[in-house]
C-alpha cells in the first residue's frame, strides 16, 4: 500500500485560533504540537471532517488518562479518517 503525505501549507492564525477554540481540553503541551496537527487535519480532511477531529479529541480529552492519549488522536486519527475514505 502506498502512503502518500498531506501538501504542504500553512494556516493562517486566525484559522489556527478558531480551531483552538473548538477543542475542549486545557493540557499545556497542546500549544506545542496544536499547529503541526492541525496543519495535517486541514490537509486530510473535510471542513466537517475536521469539525469531528475536534470534537473527538475534546472527548478524549476529558477521560482523565493525561496528555498522551490526546496527542496519539490527535496525530494519527486524520490519517486513519482519510484512509478509511479513500479505501
């Protein structure tokens, strides 16, 4: 199976504040890698497909395990959101 990556670009920061604003979940380390996961969900997905990823990842959020299983959605869930589609 061939794995092609996102194209590149970038969000504008008001793009990037609203998605912020959408997710529920208050972790520190979340303004470290909120940009580069975001950059990646735009690529991959829908306007509603990313309105989901939020959603999802505030769920995620407030299961009370720590920062981990949040970053694991939030870096792997557009990917397996595309395939899926694709597939």
């Amino acid at each position: 199976m061939e794995i092609t990556t996102p194209q590149t670009f970038v969000l504008q920061p008001e793009a990037l504040k609203t998605y912020r604003e959408h997710l529920t979940c208050s972790f520190p380390q979340l303004d470290d890698v909120f940009a580069d996961c975001m950059t990646e969900a735009a690529a991959l997905l829908s306007p509603k497909g990313i309105d989901d990823y939020l959603a999802g990842a505030s769920r995620v959020c407030m299961i009370g395990r720590g920062f981990e299983p949040v970053l694991t959605y939030l870096e792997n869930m557009p990917r397996v959101a595309s395939r899926r589609y694709w597939n």
